[in-house]
C-alpha cells in the first residue's frame, strides 16, 4: 500500500494511548522499515539460502540494484563511495544502452562492469577480465555485509535507525540448524554494528517452542 508503516502499524492496535505514542516516536524518531516475505522466498526456492544473504539481496534489490549476487556488491560498494552514478554513465557510454535496459541484460551488463571494476579497483580486480570469471568477487563475511547493508541503508535514507521485519520464520527456518544458526548470528550483528539503532522483528503463525534452537532466538 501507498500508505507509511506506522499508520498500518498503529491501526493494528486498538488502545488509543498506544497508537499515540507510536506516532510520537515516528516522528522523533525517523526509521527506514524493510518487510522480508520469507513465505514467498519459499515458494520462489530459497528455503536454503541463509537468511543473510536474503536480506542483503532485498535491500539490494530496493536500492536498485541488479539481481546478480557480484553486481549487487560491486554496485554496493560504488555507491558507498560516490562513484555509482559515474559507473552508470559509463556503462552507458561503452554499451550504447540505457543503464535501466542494462540491469535487465546480465551478460552484457557484466562485460562492460568487468572492465569498469578493474578500473575503479585495480588492487581487487587486477585484469578487465577478473570480474567477470569470479565466481564471488569478495570475501565478504556476514559481519562486513551486515555493516555494508546498514551503510547503504544510512546512505540513501539519511538515518541510521532501521527496522527489518522478517515474516514467516517459524516455517522457513524450523527444521534447519544451519538457517537457525545464521538468524541468531544476524540479530547479534544487527544489534552489536548497529550499535542499538537497527532492530529486527520475526514473526510466525504458530508459537515457538519453549525447547529447542528456535526458543533461543527469542528477545535476541
């Protein structure tokens, strides 16, 4: 819908009080909210991808961003240093074609970004064809893209307060140590990169067990 989080997120409560002070804090406070569907990523085949890499592909994908894992983090990491529109410009130039066309044609996009990242990065891609033969262009652990995630986020929305609502978790995440595990690695990062101002909320239809990996996450 057209209309802003909190007003959804109030009309959800029906205690006047509540939703006033709710309203209060959105104005004192201005946060960015992100929804992660993880029924849909379901359904869309990635009950195995970590939770992480779901989330930074979201974000990813609402700054923009082609869908290709290594040009979402070449592009990442040009923004953050002021250089993404300039790579766009000569995309363009070297190509012939409008960048918005380009982000819907990967291998053409990748060729031209192989030369440009060689370029921009010489010490990381150091012949025009490294990028493009790279199955992963960095050794990004979870922490250094969590920090890069929250960056970006700070970058474009000009806040550092952020909220990630994450739906569905119970039944994507339930019979998975490996998903589990990464949830809880990525509420601690959000929590200790963050520094308090990123939180994140999981939600599940059926309530989580008083045993097991799942009740570990809970209030993380």
């Amino acid at each position: 819908e057209s209309k802003p989080f909190h007003e959804l997120f109030t009309a959800r409560f029906e205690i006047i009080a509540l939703q006033q002070r709710i309203k209060t804090l959105t104005k004192k406070y201005n946060t960015s909210v992100f929804l992660l569907d993880l029924a849909a990523q379901g359904r869309s085949g990635s009950n195995n991808t970590p939770i992480s890499t779901l989330l930074f592909d979201h974000v990813c994908a609402w700054a923009g961003y082609p869908s290709e894992a290594k040009l979402q983090e070449l592009c990442a990491l040009l923004e953050l240093n002021d250089q993404l529109d300039e790579f766009k410009q000569k995309c363009e130039e070297n190509t012939g074609l409008d960048y918005k066309d380009l982000v819907h044609q990967p291998i053409t996009l990748i060729q031209t970004a192989s030369l440009l990242a060689h370029e921009y990065y010489p010490k990381i891609w150091q012949t025009p064809e490294s990028f493009m033969t790279a199955q992963a262009i960095s050794t990004t652990n979870d922490q250094e893209r969590v920090k890069q995630m929250l960056d970006l986020i700070q970058k474009k929305t000009e806040t550092s307060r952020v909220l990630f609502i994450i739906d569905e978790v119970g039944h994507f995440r339930r019979n998975n140590q490996n998903l589990i595990n990464n949830l809880d690695g990525l509420a601690k990062n959000l929590k200790e990169i963050g520094e308090g101002r990123a939180w994140m909320i999981a939600t599940a239809q059926q309530t989580i067990p008083r045993t097991g990996p799942l009740f570990g996450l809970q209030d993380r």
